[in-house]
C-alpha cells in the first residue's frame, strides 16, 4: 500500500466511527481560571481513548492547544499557566494509563508492536486517535478557530499534516525521525525497542518499511502552519527542517528552564496570549 | 523574589517516625523475598544480560523490577538500583551495565508490571490515602525501593558492599528514604532534583504536577488540611535525611518548577552525610541533564568501582 493509500484509509475509517464524547466536570481542577473535564472518545478500533479538557472562564473564543502525546504509559493533565490562557486538551492514546480498558501498552514493547505489518502496526491506531483528537478540539465552540496549536512530537506533526485548521505546531523530541539510524547509537529506550526487534529475528527491511509511513519528512510538506521545531542537532535535523514549508528551528540549550520559557512564548504570541513561565518569581 | 537557598521549609518530625518504619521493615521481613529472575534473550544483547524480576514486598504484593548484568566483566559487580521518575516506568538499564554494574530497575508498586493489587493511577498516587499516614500509598512504595537493594544483596554476583541508588525526581527523593532506611548497606546516592523533600512547602511555590495534586486535594478537601500535613511527615525526605550515611550527590535546577529548589536546598542543610551540590542556573526539572549525567557517572564510579 502506497503512503497516500495508507493514511486515506485510516481517515475512512475514522469518518465512520462517530466520536461519541463523553464530558466529566472535575471539581477538583476548576478553579477561577477554567473548568476542566475528562473526556473520552472513539476513535479506530472502535476504541475507547481518554483526554484531559479545560476551558478558560470569560468569554471566548479562545485560542486552543492540542497536546498529542509523550512517548509513557502517563501524559500529563494541563498545566495551570496553559489551561488560564488557551481551551487545551491532552490526548492520551490507546494503551495509555487512563485509556487501557481492553489493551495496556508496554514499556517497552509499544513501539514495535506489530511493526511487521504496517496495517497491524500499534501506531497507526495510535495516529487516529490524534486525529480524532484534533477533530474533537476543533469542534468546540469555545476554540477560535484562526488560532488553534499542537504541541508534541511526531504525533503532533503528523496531525497537523492530515488535518487542516492548525495554526502552530511545536515540536520536540521526535520518536520516529531517522528512526533507524538514531537507533544504532545507543542502547537507550524507547529505540533500543527496534534493536531488540531485530534481534529477535525481525527483518529491518521490513521494519524500516513501516517505520516510513510515519516518518515525519514524508508527512512535512503537508505541514502549512507556522512550525517551531525544537532540537539539539538542526545539522541531524536538516532534511526536516528543509521539508517543512514554514519551520523555524531552536536549538535547545539544556538550560530547561530558559527552553521551557522561550517555548512557551513562541506559541503565546502567535496565539495572542500573554507569555507564563512555569517557574514562580 | 525567591531566594532557594536561604528559604526556610521546615516539617515536623513525627514522634513515632522510626517505629512506623520499623514497622514497615518488619512487615516486609515477615514475607519471604521470593525473587524469581527469567532471563530475556530477546532484551539480552552481548555485552548485557537482561532478566525479568519479580520479588515479594511490603504487604505481600509482587513487585517487579528489570534486572541487567554485565556479560563480558568477572563477578562480583558493583550494583545499583535505579528509580523511576513520579510518571516513567522504568527502563531496562542496559547503559548501566555496559558500565559495569549490576543494575536493578524498579518498578514500585503502581507502576506497570506491578499495578495488578495497587493501580492508584497518575494523578493519584501522591495523594492515594494522604489521610492517613498507616495506609498511604507510598507507604508499601517507599519499602518496595529497599526491597529491590534487599534482592541485591541475595544475588551471588553482587559484591555487598558496593551497592548504590540512582535515580531524579522521584528517583532522587527515594534513594534518600532508602539510603535512610538502609544505612548499612548503601554505598553512594545520586539524587537529582529530589522530590518528597518540604512535602508541604513544594505545593506553596509551584503549579505544577505532581505537587499540583495536592493543591487540587486541599481544593476539594480543605478540611484536611492538617491531616494531610501529618501523613506527608512521615515520608518527607527531610526526616529521612539525617539518617542518611552515604555519600550523596545532589543536583537541582535553580528554576526547577516541578521541585522547587528551595526544597532541594533544605535537603542539603539536613543531610548530615558527605554531600555535593550541583546547583545549576536556568535549570527547570532536569537539574542538569544531560550534561550532569557525566558527573554522576563519576561520582558513582569513585564510590562503587566497577571494573576493579
């Protein structure tokens, strides 16, 4: 199957399965600032996935941020300097802790989870459940529309290339980008997951051929939003870099809490938000 | 503005503090350790041998845990136990081995692998049953940490005394409650950015998770104020920390919002043990990383000498 024929099925099967969301106030993180909720959603499978939703009080609209997520078995709920300022939800896709009703992915082992077959692969659910996320997202009244942001890493930039409306994306720490070169470098998970593949008796060719539908540079070009791409190496990075049509790059310094900040102020201002260092002064 | 340093955070020390882990320690004894190791050829790699662990702990739960063993390098070896962070599972630590050590990466209870009993969820451990300090969740947490040293020191290929903890966040708050609870037997301690440390203070200076979750707690329970303030007494890592005889390495991030570094500092003032700081500007929760990885690297190799 072609990349195009690939990712035009997983939208049709997507198109069939109605979303059915599912709202839970949580009293607990609604405060003056927003109302948060727990949602859930259908996405492929049928699948039941999870996210954590919050809406600023006031009058909107607002400017909204998906956050697809981090490689774990745990995402993170909204941040309360990102839930005062933007409609923002957290995705947490299958297998992850909170969406594991049927299916808990390990750790590791999720990402070469059917990695023989690229129609069995555990990520192409895990891409639909993005998408249905960012279909979720936009279809709030309270989102405006001209301003809406995805943050994460592959994930988040494979959702802005198949589903228009995305304004902003930032990136960092890609997964998948020149997967299986970086996975010769060390012995580090996640990528050490493809190393221990192989050595099972995996063929890389044939991982290497499902690992290409999700490479990020084959899906860049399909990116029309303002891109921030955040990494260590722009050199490693240059074939994406180049593949995207509207990317700026930073180069991470380490010092995370200069990084957290300029990060967060990239997105505020293309968002028209005021920017908020997580640090307290 | 803040002054990390010089703040004051200061907790009360429960007058029972050292009977209720006694009591912890004695229930764990009263279970047989039970450690049953499979090889996992499929993870080994060859210079790594990768086993799958599982061991009995506090309360009788089944823990799990993922335990690497130099291949190419002679018996007995220097051990560490690794720590994850509040939201990581742990990793396989073949890096550690490929070092030289034998290398313990746990999984307390809650995390994957060993949630089948007690599964409290992320949000929730840190405030699972923080009303009450006997039934708390990271009571049997804290204890499956010394557990995990206890499986060392039943492995023939371990040397006894050259056993160390490493871990950040989380990782870094519990290697100073085990290094406490075990004072005997643990060599060297690296903590970054250690969490459980001013338990009731953190939540003062930050917004974010986990500490968030107490804030969230006191939002819906703010009648519990003071019971909460009891349980956290017992595993904050100030208490624990004068008990501490290992060398130990601390280092922060001086715009750590996740734990704050005023925490981290007063953990330093406690600690009556050889310790070194590394305080890093600019740092949030990463305190360093990667590049503090080659101080720890160091200061783990002078204490527990692998490769001798």
């Amino acid at each position: 199957m072609n990349f195009d024929s690939y990712w035009s099925a997983v939208d049709e099967e997507l198109a069939v399965i109605s979303a059915r969301p599912g709202l839970d106030l949580v009293p607990a993180r609604t405060t003056d600032e927003a109302t948060s909720y727990t949602v859930r959603l259908t996405s492929t499978g049928p699948y039941r996935v999870f996210g954590h939703l919050s809406i600023p009080a006031g009058d909107g609209p607002f400017p909204a941020l998906l956050r697809t997520p981090r490689h774990g078995s745990v995402n993170l709920v909204p941040h309360p300097n990102d839930r005062s300022r933007y409609v923002v939800f957290c995705l947490t896709h299958r297998g992850q802790r909170l969406a594991d009703e049927g299916f808990s992915a390990a750790y590791p082992g999720l990402l070469t989870m059917g990695i023989d077959d690229p129609a069995s692969y555990i990520y192409r659910g895990i891409a639909a459940d993005c998408l249905r996320a960012a279909e979720f997202l936009m279809s709030l009244d309270e989102v405006d529309p001209a301003r809406v942001a995805v943050s994460g890493d592959d994930l988040a930039l494979l959702t802005a290339a198949r589903r228009p409306g995305f304004s902003a994306v930032r990136l960092s720490e890609l997964l998948f980008y020149r997967a299986t070169e970086a996975r010769l470098k060390s012995s580090r998970y996640p990528l050490e997951e493809l190393n221990d593949h192989l050595r099972a008796g995996s063929s890389a060719q044939i991982v290497d051929k499902t690992l290409a539908y999700f490479d990020p540079v084959r899906h860049a070009s399909a990116v029309t939003a303002r891109t921030l791409l955040a990494v260590d190496d722009p050199d490693w990075c240059a074939a994406l870099i180049g593949a995207l049509p509207a990317a700026s790059v930073y180069k991470l310094t380490h010092l995370d809490g200069t990084d957290n900040d300029f990060l967060d102020a990239w997105l505020a201002e293309l968002s028209g938000v005021p920017p908020m260092s997580r640090f307290l002064v | 503005m803040r002054d990390p340093e010089n703040a004051i955070v200061e907790v009360e020390l429960p007058d029972d503090f050292d009977d209720f882990w006694a009591a912890g320690l004695a229930d764990c004894a009263s279970y047989p350790l039970d450690p049953v190791l499979t090889e996992m050829p499929s993870l080994s790699t060859d210079k790594v041998i990768v086993y799958d662990l599982r061991y009995t702990s506090y309360g009788g739960l089944r823990i799990a845990g993922w335990y690497t063993v130099p291949r190419d390098r002679p018996a007995p070896h220097p051990a560490l136990v690794t720590i994850p962070g509040y939201i990581s599972e742990p990793t396989i630590p073949k890096e550690w081995s490929e070092l030289g050590y034998a290398a313990l990466a746990v999984a307390p209870r809650g995390k994957l692998r060993s949630n089948d009993v007690f599964n409290p969820g992320y949000p929730g451990l840190l405030t699972h049953n923080i009303i009450d300090h006997n039934t708390y969740g990271y009571r049997g947490f804290y204890l499956d940490v010394v557990r995990a040293v206890e499986v060392l020191l039943d492995r023939p290929e371990v040397d006894d005394l050259r056993i160390g903890l490493q871990g950040s966040s989380q990782g870094g708050g519990l290697g100073i409650s085990t290094a406490a609870l075990l004072p005997d037997v643990i060599r060297c301690v690296a903590a970054g950015a250690p969490y459980l440390c001013g338990i009731m203070t953190a939540p003062t200076l930050t917004r974010s998770y986990p500490y968030e979750e107490i804030n969230e707690y006191l939002r819906v329970h703010p009648e519990d104020a003071d019971r909460v303030r009891e349980t956290v007494a017992y595993y904050d890592g100030l208490n624990f920390a004068p008990k501490v005889r290992a060398p130990t390495l601390l280092y922060l991030g001086l715009e750590d919002d996740v734990c704050p570094p005023e925490t981290g500092f007063a953990l330093r003032r406690v600690l009556t043990c050889e310790t070194t700081l590394h305080a890093y500007p600019h740092c949030a929760h990463h305190a360093g990383l990667p590049g503090v990885m080659r101080i720890v690297e160091d200061f783990l190799a002078e204490h527990l000498t692998p490769g001798r």
